[in-house]
C-alpha cells in the first residue's frame, strides 16, 4: 500500500521508471519501498470505431495521508511519466479507511 494501477502506458515505459518512481514516493511516504505495488493494466481502447493508443492513466489507492503529501504524490508521478517523453497524464486518488481495509482477516483500525 499504496497501489498505483496505471492505463496508457507500457510495461516497458513503467520499468524505466520504476525504480527511481517508488523510491521518491517512499521518501514522500516515509516508508519502505517494498510498501508499493505497480501495476499496469493490459487495455484496449476505442474511438470513432478505431483502436486507439491509450491515455495515460493513473489511479493511486492508498491511506489518507493529507493534502499537501496527496500533491506531492501526483507531482511525482507526473514528472516520472514526463520523463518518459508522455507530455500528459492523469492521476487520480482513492482513498481506503483503514476500518475497511484488512490484512489476513485483520482491520488495519
């Protein structure tokens, strides 16, 4: 936790910035990298009748941890995915509660 689910860009583009992606995010987080999990979702998308390429899209799911971290967060991300060339991308933030989130049967409460 946190776990990003990104659209719109290959396995290959996110292995390029993996690694300097969640150490940043871990430093932001104050926890270890080995919290993250990445993960890129195969999808084909359609316009007008065509195949098309995807938008990037990233969705973080994650603890609250306050808005100016939230920002930060997403500033990261985006100048990642930048680096890569992608001139655009979105991300967006869900939010667990830990009353609702469990591990092994355990609430994180």
């Amino acid at each position: 936790m946190p776990q990003l689910i990104i659209r719109g860009i290959t396995v290959e583009q996110v292995k390029t910035i993996s690694k300097l992606l969640v150490q940043e995010l871990a430093t932001l987080c104050d926890c270890g990298t080995d919290n993250f999990t990445l993960e890129i979702m195969n999808s084909t998308f359609v316009f007008d009748g065509e195949e098309v390429p995807g938008y990037p899209f990233i969705e973080v799911k994650w603890f609250d941890r306050g808005g100016d971290i939230q920002d930060e967060f997403a500033n990261i991300i985006t100048k990642q995915v930048h680096s890569l060339g992608i001139p655009e991308v979105e991300v967006a933030f869900h939010t667990f509660r830990e009353s609702d989130y469990y591990l092994n049967g355990k609430s994180f409460a």
